[in-house]
C-alpha cells in the first residue's frame, strides 16, 4: 500500500466498485438517515462537521421516498 488513495482504488475495483469515492459513502449515509425520517439534530451529530445547508445538499430525498411518504398521507385520509 503506496498511499490511502492507492489502497481505496484496489478495494473498490476488487469489489467491483471501480470509481467509488469515500466521500460517496457519507453521502450515500446521510440520505439513508434522511429518508428514515431521523432527526436534523442526530444526522447533524452523526455527520459531525456537516452545517444545515450541507445537510440540505446531501439529503435531497429520492423520488420514491417522497411517493411513500405522499401515499402515507392518502392511506390516512381515507382511514
């Protein structure tokens, strides 16, 4: 192992992940906890060093999330 670079580059083309960055994890971690409805103030926390308009950019919510919350309300209109 030459560098950290280096040695994320051999474990993402091993995994056939080529071109993962590390960041996309983080990313990718901050929206799953956004879409699970967990609170602004423990993804804050969780995230650490992440500001509010940060938190806004990594967890624009899928399409899909917003359909089921969406459908979630329709199901308690007519209940």
């Amino acid at each position: 192992m030459h560098s950290w670079r280096t040695a994320w580059r051999g474990l993402t083309k091993a995994a056939g992940l080529p071109g993962l960055r590390f960041h996309d994890l983080r990313y990718h971690a901050v929206t799953e906890l956004a879409e699970s409805q967990t609170s602004e103030h423990t993804i804050l926390s969780i995230a650490e060093h992440v500001s509010r308009k940060m938190l806004e950019h990594y967890s624009h919510v899928r399409i899909e999330a917003k359909r089921r919350a969406l459908d979630g309300l329709v199901g308690e209109s007519h209940a």
